[in-house]
C-alpha cells in the first residue's frame, strides 16, 4: 500500500467544497459512532466496537483536518502525526481487548451485527462518495482517506463477522475480524506517521 500514499501529491485541503464535504462526514461519523457503540454493548460483539472505534477515529481525524487546513507543512504534519498515533493506540487497545476477550469469549447476537452492519456500511459508502476525489494529497489529507476506507472494509467485515457468528454459534468469528481491524488501525497509523515524517524531512531538507 506504500506505493499508493501520494507522496508527490499537493493538494493541502484549501478548498471549500473540500471542507463542506468533511463537515458532512463528520457528522455522519459522530452520529455512528454512538449507534455502534450502544449496538456493540448490547450485543457483546468485540467487531462492533471496534467499528465504533473506527467511526470516532474519523470524526477527530476531519475535524483535525479541518482545523490545520491552509496551515504550515509544520502544523499539517503535526496533525498528521497526532492522527496517526491516534489510530495506533486504537489498534492497540482493540488488539489488546481482542485477547482478553478470547479467555472469556461469549456469543454476540448475530442479527444486531448484521443490521447495524448493514446501517454503518452505508453511512460509509456515502463518506467515501463524497471523499473520492479528494483521496490523494499531503499527509494530513491521505489520512482522511485512509480512515475512510478503514471504515468501508470494517464494516464489511463486521457483516461477515455476524454470518460466521450466525453460522458457527460461537463468538470467535468475530473476535478474529476484530483482530483484523486492530492490525488494519496499526498498518494506517504507520502509513500516515511515515508520510508525515518525508514530508517535513522534505521542508527541512529545502531550506
């Protein structure tokens, strides 16, 4: 995926069509992250939360993304620093309750997964409609892309998660897709960490 991080890309956010677009998924993603989050709780599902996770990584990662927008490469990599650890810790701590959870695993009500799957994956397909375009640029941008996406294939795989719950009546289908998340959140975080990192060493090394 490291080819793909556009490291030659320039666009910085300074649009207002741009920034219409993150205050849209903003609150597309503040509004999920409570309904999945509740979900989750009430149906012990580890994937779930770890989607919720997702969902609230996204609605900081825009509005931090809207707030250093026109900012110097200093303060956008900085932001892009801020986001990146953000997502390693969440990929840790999802990792981590993934183990636990693996001791004192139960079985996640599966139809809850299915629906609220269902619900958040189209809340991200429209996030992602109306982020396509803007999917390349500097650190601080390629990170709203990637966050994106991290949504659109978690979701994916909490609906799988709920059929192999469904069809194995054991809860391990689901503490194995929140795994994946996990190490999905980590591979993110060191993209957007390594990008920002080239590109600052890039400023330094032009003056």
């Amino acid at each position: 995926m490291s080819e793909c991080c556009g490291h030659d890309a320039k666009f910085d956010g300074v649009s207002d069509d741009y920034k219409r677009r993150l205050w849209i998924v903003i609150a597309i993603n503040a509004f999920m992250f409570g309904v999945e989050m509740t979900a989750g709780h009430l149906a012990q599902s580890q994937a779930l939360q770890a989607d919720a996770l997702d969902f609230l990584g996204d609605a900081l990662t825009y509005a931090l993304s809207l707030a250093v927008i026109g900012a110097s490469v200093h303060v956008r990599t900085n932001a892009a620093l801020a986001k990146g650890l953000s997502l390693f810790l969440m990929g840790s701590w999802v990792l981590g309750s993934t183990i636990y959870q693996v001791f004192t695993v139960g079985v996640p009500e599966a139809g809850v997964m299915g629906i609220v799957g269902a619900l958040a994956l189209a809340a991200n397909l429209a996030s992602v409609a109306l982020l396509l375009r803007y999917k390349d640029g500097d650190a601080n941008v390629r990170s709203v892309w990637l966050c994106s996406r991290n949504d659109a294939i978690g979701n994916l795989a909490v609906m799988i998660a709920a059929l192999g719950v469904w069809g194995t009546a054991t809860g391990w289908p689901d503490l194995i897709v929140a795994a994946i998340m996990a190490t999905l959140f980590l591979s993110s975080s060191f993209q957007i960490i390594r990008q920002a990192l080239q590109e600052r060493s890039a400023v330094l090394a032009g003056h």
